[in-house]
C-alpha cells in the first residue's frame, strides 16, 4: 500500500478533511496503525487529520473529556491514577504494544469500530 501512496494533504479545517475523505482513493490518516495493518488498496492519498484532533485528557468533578487524537498510551500514563485508573487498564491491555499505543488513537478506535478497545 505505501508504495502506492502519491500525496499526503493537511487539511487547515475539518470541513475540508471531511470533503478530502469523500474523494475516491483518499484516507483519513492520524496515527496509521489500522492503515498500515489493513492495507486498503486503492488508496493514494492519504489525509493527514492529526493536526486537527484535540489530545486532551480533562479530569475534573467526576467528568472525563478526551480528545479524539488521544492515544491509549495517552490514556495509560494520563489515568493511571485515580477514578479513572480501570480505564487506563483497559487501554493497556487493548493492546500490548507500547509503540501501537503510542499511534493508535481514541478517534481512530471508535472510526474503526473496536469493539474490543
């Protein structure tokens, strides 16, 4: 698949990387993992999302906000301690290498339909 690969595109907004998507042979890209696994043919263009993601992890009053370009790993060292340390858990054993935890994002997992992340 890389070698297919022609342009990679930043967008400046998500209304543009939503229209990018749309585009026959165009992928949305942030951390890659599932791109680079699955290897989708076809594809030529891949539309580098990552600037756009918020990463952040806020912890306040009982209330969890994160970003969708959050990683699990983001999420292991974020988390660890305190209410939400079963979380950090999960994410940790979603997946057991630290490197792929280091790409794979919260809004990758839930675009990809993880059911078991």
């Amino acid at each position: 698949m890389w070698s297919e690969i022609e342009n990679v595109l930043t967008p400046a907004t998500p209304a543009e990387a939503q229209e990018l998507a749309r585009r026959e042979g165009y992928a949305l890209i942030a951390g890659g993992s599932y791109l680079a696994s699955r290897r989708p043919a076809g594809i030529h263009t891949l539309v580098n999302v990552a600037p756009l993601l918020g990463s952040e992890i806020e912890n306040g009053r009982g209330v969890l906000r994160l970003g969708a370009g959050t990683t699990l790993q983001g999420l292991v060292e974020g988390l660890q301690d305190g209410p939400w340390a079963e979380l950090a858990l999960c994410a940790r054993r979603s997946c057991s290498s630290k490197l792929l935890r280091n790409q794979r994002t919260l809004g990758g997992e839930v675009a990809w339909e993880r059911a078991d992340s």
